[in-house]
C-alpha cells in the first residue's frame, strides 16, 4: 500500500487533489481511498487530507501516521506543524516553494532522505501562469507522477477532467504538465551533478 499525506491551508483545494489522486489511482485499476482531516473549517487554516493507494481493497480507514510521501501545498506550514512525522525513510516529499530545503530551513530532513525522491516545485507560480489563481492543488499531482511514478501523468488529467470542465480543466492539465516537466529536469539535473 502506498500512502500519501497532503498538508496545506484551508482554499487550496487540499482535500480536492486528495480526491483527484484517488481518482488518477482508480483510473490505473487500483483501489484507492481520499479522505480530509479538518480542524479549524475556514481559509487560511491548517488542513491535512490523506490518500491510500494499492492493488487490493483498503480496509484501513484511520488517518495516516507513517506517509510514503508527503505534499506540502504551503511552505509556511513547515514552521507551525509537524509535516515530516511518520515520514519513512525511503520516502518523497514534495514542496510548493521557490526555495530549496537549505533554505527553507529544513536540510536536516532532506539529508536524511534520498536525494532523488525530494523536490521543491514552484506550484503557485506555475498555478498563476496557467490558471490566474494560486491554487496548487492539480500542480502538485503533476509534480507527483513525476516524481514518484505511482501515477501517470495521463490519469492525472483524467481525474482533473472528471473533476473540472472547460478551460478550468484545460489549464489544471497544462499546469501539471508544466510540473512534471519542471520535476524531471530536476531530477536529470541530479543525476548528472552525480555521474
């Protein structure tokens, strides 16, 4: 079973990449479950969502403690909660930031992880130029199926298209393309600095 656990705030449409990253997983014949974790319901506010994906039925239905990747929709979080527990140690992390780990004061952690399986993507930039609005949410599935491979990028855009319509599922599409592209050359990039 894979696991992945979302972090962001309330109107970044956590809960709803949660639910497209199931949808994408269902569309690849696997089962898969998306489900939120709220505390305080209102903009701006911490929201975890969390997603299982595996070839069997899921029959867990508590919240995930020990993530095989984390999302994280608002670096601003990485100060106020505790994104990385539970996070195996051969897991991804994906980070909606212009900053690098260094610099977003978390290198510790990013030490500790496999170099290829970490990533900041500039989700909100991307999520500006290709829909008007800071909404990272789709991006971030993009910037996953590149980064992790447990998804295709093809069923991303299906699950954005079952999700949305018209130029709003247009532009979720094009700017996950944009993020896996953004992905793969950083991952190129790391192979070289090592070959």
């Amino acid at each position: 079973m894979f696991q992945v656990r979302i972090h962001g705030r309330g109107g970044q449409g956590v809960v709803t990449g949660a639910e497209m990253l199931s949808i994408a997983a269902f569309l690849e014949g696997k089962h898969a479950q998306a489900f939120p974790s709220f505390g305080s319901e209102r903009t701006g506010a911490p929201v975890v969502a969390f997603c299982r994906i595996d070839t069997k039925e899921i029959r867990l239905r508590e919240p995930i403690m020990a993530p095989d990747s984390i999302i994280i929709q608002d670096p601003t979080l990485l100060n106020q909660v505790d994104v990385f527990q539970g996070l195996k140690a051969d897991g991804y992390v994906l980070i909606n930031s212009t900053r690098g780990f260094d610099e977003l004061g978390i290198g510790e952690v990013a030490k500790r992880l496999r170099a290829n399986r970490q990533v900041c993507v500039p989700a909100t930039d991307i999520a500006m130029k290709h829909l008007g609005r800071p909404l990272p949410n789709a991006v971030l599935l993009g910037a996953f199926a590149g980064l992790s491979g447990v998804i295709t990028l093809e069923s991303v855009a299906s699950a954005i298209r079952d999700k949305f319509s018209g130029k709003v599922a247009d532009g979720n599409i094009a700017a996950a393309t944009a993020a896996l592209e953004y992905v793969k050359q950083q991952l190129a990039g790391l192979e070289a600095a090592h070959a």
